[in-house]
C-alpha cells in the first residue's frame, strides 16, 4: 500500500470534518478512472465530493487511489 506523506496525517483541532474514498469508476474505453472523496462534516452528514480523473497506473488500482490522493491534496 502507499505510504501517506506525514504532511497529510490528520492532526487535532484542524477540523471537525472528515474525508473518505467513496468511490471507484472505471471510465470504459478510456485509460482512466474516475476516484472520488467524500466530504463530510462532523455530525457524518455529506457535504461535497472531490471526483479525481486519473489515468491508469502500471501498479493497480491502489496506486490509481493514491494518485487521486495526491491530485486532491494538491487542489489549487
């Protein structure tokens, strides 16, 4: 599995809300997925998505989720 930066390990008191991988998509006759983050606040309630498009990657689809990750931590 990737190993996850630790500038992206979750730290107390930032935030309330949570995110979460929700979905995976195979987009058929392409060389991509779709990958998308859900937000939630603190109360578990839906409040957006992050959908990341991501081509395929030679190592699968842990390493297609761990590149919507980077992409989405990296969100201008």
């Amino acid at each position: 599995m990737a190993e996850v930066p630790d500038h992206l390990r979750p730290e107390d008191g930032l935030s309330d809300s949570n995110i979460r991988f929700d979905s995976f998509r195979v987009l058929h006759d392409t060389d991509a997925a779709e990958v998308t983050f859900g937000l939630y606040d603190e109360d578990g309630h839906h409040v957006g998505n992050f959908d990341i498009v991501v081509r395929s990657q030679a190592g699968g689809v842990r390493d297609v989720i761990a590149e919507a990750h980077r992409q989405m931590t990296e969100y201008p």
